[in-house]
C-alpha cells in the first residue's frame, strides 16, 4: 500500500473534520475521493502531503510516517492543487525550467525535460508565450506538467478539472491517463462525478470526515439497487392496471420494475402486459449511477 491512514483526525479549532479516517491505497492505481464540500477531501490530501500535521491517527505514505518522515515524503510525491501554481508573468517554458532547477537538475538537463512535457502537455507551440495570455485549460495543463518535472510515486490532484470546459476536461482525462499507465499512482479528489467514474480503479465516499462507502463504481452502483425498466403507458390508469399484473412503483403513467438487465426478463415484462391487456408504449433501461450513489449515501449518512 502506497498510502496508509489509521484512526486520522484533524480539527480546526472547535470543528472536527476528520473523525478517524482509515483508508489504504494500493500502489499504481487511482483512488478518487468524492464528497459534498467540508467533508474533509483538501484536509485529507493536505495532510498526506505533509502541508498540514494531524492531530491523532498515523498516516503512512510510501512507507514514510507524514509527520516523522515529512521530507521524505515530500521527495516521493507531488501535488496539483485546487487552482494552477504558475508565474503567469514567465513563459510556459521558464515556469517548466524554474521548477526543473529547484528540483536541482543542471541548466540543459532542465531545459530538456520543460521540452518534453511542453510536448506532452500539448503546449510546444504556446511554450514561448507569457502564462498570462493562456486559456484555463492550457494553464492547468501547465501546472500538472510542472508537478511531473521529477517524476513521482504518488502524485495528489485535487480537483484538477474544476471550472474547466468539456474539452479541456477530457483532455486533462487523457494526460492523467497516461500518467497511470506510466506506473503513477494517482490520488483524486473531484467534484464530478464522470470524472471519478472514468478514472478510479477505486471510490471512496467521504462525508463527516469519515468512510460513508470504499468500493469500485459499479460496486457502488449496484449497493444502491440493480437495473430498473421504466415503462411508460398511455395514461395513469394503465400504468396502475400494469402494476396489478407485474407489480412496481408508479409515477404518473410510468411504471418502474426492478429487473436483473437481461433480454430474457424484459421479454416476459412485454408478454404480462400483452397478455393483460396494457402494453406499453415506451421501455427503458436504467441503471444506477455514481449520482445515485452520492446522493444516497450523503443523505442517508448526514
């Protein structure tokens, strides 16, 4: 395990954030941490990343205690914050270089490596231009490529997509890609929920400053309840003479049926109806999605 908390908790004078938070992480996988906002996600990240020291528990990273070990934690790690940590006044490349040198790597050594994430950040032809005049998803690409100039174990991104576009979203999504089939272990604190389903081997719930849920997405998904076949009928009334016939939950004229997903269950729905006299006139499928699972658990934990 990359990351190891036991019992961890943080207060901020008389409010309690983390509430003996236990949470392991295994090495080359991505962890998201999804949760309303106070629900301990920045606390936790900065704890891990020795920016802010606990008041009980342990927390373990790369093997390293984060209070004991603090400068050998900082040396396996990196952190990409919730907003871009750039000089907008230097050029993409100065901001790359600078870093590279504060990471001690001689003057042509740090200038070949800015070379290589300006390349793979998509930032070569912007490289020369002040920060100033880049767009936010260019900036934000800029401040993940810095945070990779020496390449870490364990990098912490906390939500590194947040007021982005559609675009430059997905293209954050392809570069963290990318880091993870390079061996990164990726730990992820996001708002959406897309992003955590897309990305994270693992989710963890967090709400209260505790584990509300730790499971994969479709895991989770399937804690919440199985497929559902909505069925919508000409009117209300038929939508009730349905029920009497397979049974559900009615709104209005759309009959809701707990199914197991397969073709063979929906085949003998249609047949009932048929048979009873109140076909449908639409069917759909739905299955539970990680918005489900947010809204049940911080519901059902608040």
């Amino acid at each position: 395990m990359i990351v190891e908390t036991e019992g961890l908790t943080k207060n901020y004078g008389t409010r309690t954030v983390l509430r003996g938070l236990d949470l392991a992480v295994a090495e080359g996988s991505v962890l998201a941490l999804l949760g309303p906002n106070g629900a301990g996600k920045t606390t936790t990240i900065r704890v891990l990343s020795t920016l802010t020291r606990p008041d009980g528990g342990t927390a373990r990273v790369c093997g390293f205690d984060v209070v004991r070990s603090a400068a050998d934690v900082r040396g396996v790690i990196s952190l990409t914050g919730q907003y871009a940590a750039v000089d907008e006044e230097q050029t993409g490349r100065e901001n790359l270089v600078m870093i590279a040198r504060l990471r001690s790597l001689p003057r042509q050594a740090a200038r070949k490596r800015a070379a290589e994430l300006l390349d793979r950040f998509d930032l070569a032809d912007a490289a020369d231009r002040r920060v100033r005049t880049y767009s936010g998803g260019m900036r934000r690409r800029l401040d993940l490529a810095m945070s990779l100039v020496a390449t870490p174990r364990l990098l912490f991104l906390d939500e590194p997509t947040t007021g982005l576009d559609p675009v430059s979203r997905t293209t954050m999504w392809d570069a963290i890609g990318d880091l993870v089939r390079d061996g990164v272990t990726i730990f992820l604190t996001t708002q959406y929920l897309e992003e955590a389903d897309r990305l994270a081997d693992r989710i963890v719930v967090l709400h209260n400053g505790n584990v509300a849920a730790d499971g994969t997405a479709d895991a989770l998904k399937s804690s919440v309840g199985g497929t559902r076949l909505d069925l919508t009928f000409a009117s209300a009334e038929d939508a009730l003479r349905a029920r009497s016939a397979i049974g559900g939950t009615v709104d209005g004229p759309v009959l809701g049926v707990p199914s197991d997903g397969s073709a063979r269950h929906l085949h003998r729905v249609l047949d009932a109806l048929a048979a009873a006299g109140v076909p449908a006139v639409t069917v759909s499928s739905h299955r539970p999605t990680l918005d489900d699972v947010f809204t049940s658990l911080t519901a059902v934990a608040a």
